[in-house]
C-alpha cells in the first residue's frame, strides 16, 4: 500500500502537470504506480458529441486505444455506469456489475483480458451539462479487484485529480488564446506588418522580416515605411493603406481591400490591409499606437512553404496526435496505403483516424476533408 511520503510526491506531480503538458505522461505513471498498475487512463469528453477535449493515456498501445474508440467504447458498461454517478464518485467493478454478469460481458473478455487487465477502478472528475471526466486504473490480471483501502486512497486522490483537471482546462483555455495571437504575429508564414496612423510601422512579425528583407521581392523599410522599389507597387499600396487608415478612423467605407505586388521572380506577393479600431495601449496583445488608428498588412507570398502544425490541428478540431499526423499525410498529397506504409500501421488503423477526422471536422468525405484543412486562412510553420 501507497506510504504518505508517495502520496505526497503523486499529488506534486499531478499540480505540476497543470502547468504543462510535458509533466503529464510521469503524474499518470506516479499515480499507477500506487496502485500497482502500468496502465491509467485520464479523459475529458463532450456529452454533446462524444468528442474527446482532453485524452491522456500511459499502458494502452496505439492499437488498443483505436480498437476502444472505434468499437468497444460505445458497449464498455464502465462508460454508461459512470456518466450516471455524480462529480466525485470513485467505480469500481464490483459497484455495476456482479462477478458472473463480468464473466459474459463483451468488453472485458473480447477487450480488456487479451490486454492483459481485468479489473479497474476509477473517479469521476468533472460531470456537469456539457463536460464528463473520468480518470481510471486497469489492473492487471493476477490482480483481484481493488481492495477498501485502495478504493479509500481513490476517494482521497479524487479532489486533488479533480481540481487538477479544472486548473488545467482553465489554463488551456487562455493558452489557446495566446497561441492563436502567437499563430497570427509570431509563427504564421503569411507575414504581418501593424502600422500607424502614418503609416510608420509599429511591428514586424518573422514571416513579414523574411519577405521584406528578400531583395528579390522590391521591398524595404526605412525611416519606419515600408518603401518598393516598383512605383506602380508603391502607388497601389500606399492608396490601399490610406483607404485603410481612412476607415479605422472613421471616415472611409473600405472594410479592408488588397492589391498585387508584381516582382521580378516567382508569382506576385498579395497585400491585403485590415483597419484595426482606434484605441489606446494593447488590445488583445496587438500592438495600439496612441496616436490614432493602425492597419494590419498581411502579405502573402505563394511561393512559401505550407504547413499544419500539431498544434494548430489539436486547438482548432481537437485532433489527438495520431489523427494530426494522418490530416498532415493527406493535406500532403499521400493516400491512405501509402500513409500507413511509411508508417508502418494497418490499413484498418489508417481508415479509423480518417473516419474520426471526418466526424470532428465536419466533412462528409475525403473531398470535403482536403477543402476544410486546405480552407485555414493563414499558412503556418511548424
């Protein structure tokens, strides 16, 4: 049984991973290890769709989490058992189902037993309208099932595993935010220039810094302006960043507008100008000028390299990194037998995570799959 010494160490990494992805894989190997198990499982699921927010798992293969999503999740009696107990209620086997009623049950004699696990015992997390959340341990067979002093160090972790859940989320939630600014300025390849009131530049975001600073593409920045070297570039673009100032301001009409720019090598660079309103200090970590309104310049090059960055896919449908890696195979050109050959999974396997992209974007094929993924408005490195 758990000593005090490796219950106080469970609980400082399960706080620790609140502050950070990374710190999740060993909580969830510390927390087993109380029990004696290698295989726990930590989940957070939309009531509405079904669709997992959150997914954590350390002791299942890749292979047996496709199998349990695909199949025997929607006839798992834990799963039904538990969304029918409130916020705290620690299950175990013994708490829904008789040992003879375990004997005849599909999911622990065609799933759980050729996994090498039998038995588990579990806590509710989060059961409200929209949310449930369960973290659970497998046990091993050999392993009877869990005894009144392990179900007593289940309701005592509870609190803690529940509060850790909702810190994290929280925090997820603001560092989405964060990240789709930081996707916007900071890793987008389309590049980003804000602007005042004069049109002198306030910001550059890296993708902006490479374009302009490529002699190839007839820009420059000097005294604050973005100059070209091509008058009818500079013409058209100086006209299009005053209709936007014009607007920010108040008095033009022009919502946002764009113009061609036309060099020497490869296609023409698109300029699109965006008004921002007028404020004072920061809105939303986008730089203000205090002197009047700014303009967001995006410039988009053609010739730059695309990308779908784990990431972005996990933030914007909610991806697991399997289905992450099958979405960039295919936006890649790759088909689903060639996806699985290089990664060395089963055709069957590739076929689930597609089914599951379909259903969490949207799409009713593959088609419209290509058209979702490829319709993201900015390009992104990864």
């Amino acid at each position: 049984m758990a000593t005090e010494v490796q219950y106080s160490q469970a609980l400082e990494k399960i706080y620790a991973a609140t502050l950070s992805e990374s710190f999740w894989p060993d909580a969830l190997k510390t927390v087993g290890k109380l029990f004696d198990s290698d295989f726990t499982h930590f989940e957070v699921l939309e009531k509405k769709t079904g669709t997992p927010v959150f997914f954590r798992n350390e002791g299942a293969s890749e292979d047996a989490l496709d199998l349990y999503v695909s199949h025997y999740a929607a006839i798992s009696p834990r799963s039904a058992f538990g969304e029918a107990q409130s916020e705290g209620h620690v299950s175990f086997d013994h708490d829904m189902l008789s040992e003879s009623e375990i004997d005849k049950d599909e999911f622990y004699n065609d799933f759980m037993i050729p996994q090498g696990y039998k038995y588990f015992i579990s806590a509710n997390l989060i059961n409200n309208a929209d949310l449930f959340s369960v973290f659970s341990i497998q046990r091993p067979l050999g392993q009877d099932h869990a005894s009144a002093a392990e179900i007593a160090l289940m309701r005592r972790l509870t609190p803690h595993l529940s509060q850790a859940m909702k810190i994290h989320m929280r925090m997820a939630i603001q560092n989405a935010e964060h990240q789709t600014r930081d996707l916007l300025v900071g890793h987008s390849t389309t590049g980003v220039a804000f602007l005042d009131v004069t049109g002198r530049v306030l910001m550059l975001n890296p993708a902006a810094e490479d374009i302009i600073s490529d002699t190839r593409n007839g820009m420059d920045v000097r005294d604050g302006q973005i100059l070209f070297g091509n008058a009818a570039n500079a013409n058209q673009t100086n006209r299009l960043i005053a209709d936007a100032i014009a607007t920010a301001a108040g008095t033009g009409l022009k919502p946002a507008g764009a113009v061609l720019i036309h060099r020497a090598e490869g296609l023409p660079l698109t300029v699109i100008a965006v008004p921002l309103p007028q404020a004072t200090g920061e809105v939303e970590g986008l730089p203000i000028s205090p002197t009047g309104p700014t303009v967001a310049l995006l410039i988009c090059d053609p010739n730059r390299a695309r990308g779908l960055p784990d990431s972005l896919l996990r933030t914007v449908f909610g991806l697991t990194p399997a289905e992450c890696r099958v979405a960039q195979a295919l936006a890649a050109g790759q088909t689903p037998g060639e996806y699985a050959d290089m990664a060395g999974v089963g055709i069957r396997t590739v076929r689930t995570h597609i089914s599951r992209l379909l259903a969490k974007t949207g799409a009713r094929n593959r088609i419209e799959l290509m058209r979702i993924l490829g319709g993201i408005p900015f390009d992104f490195e990864g």
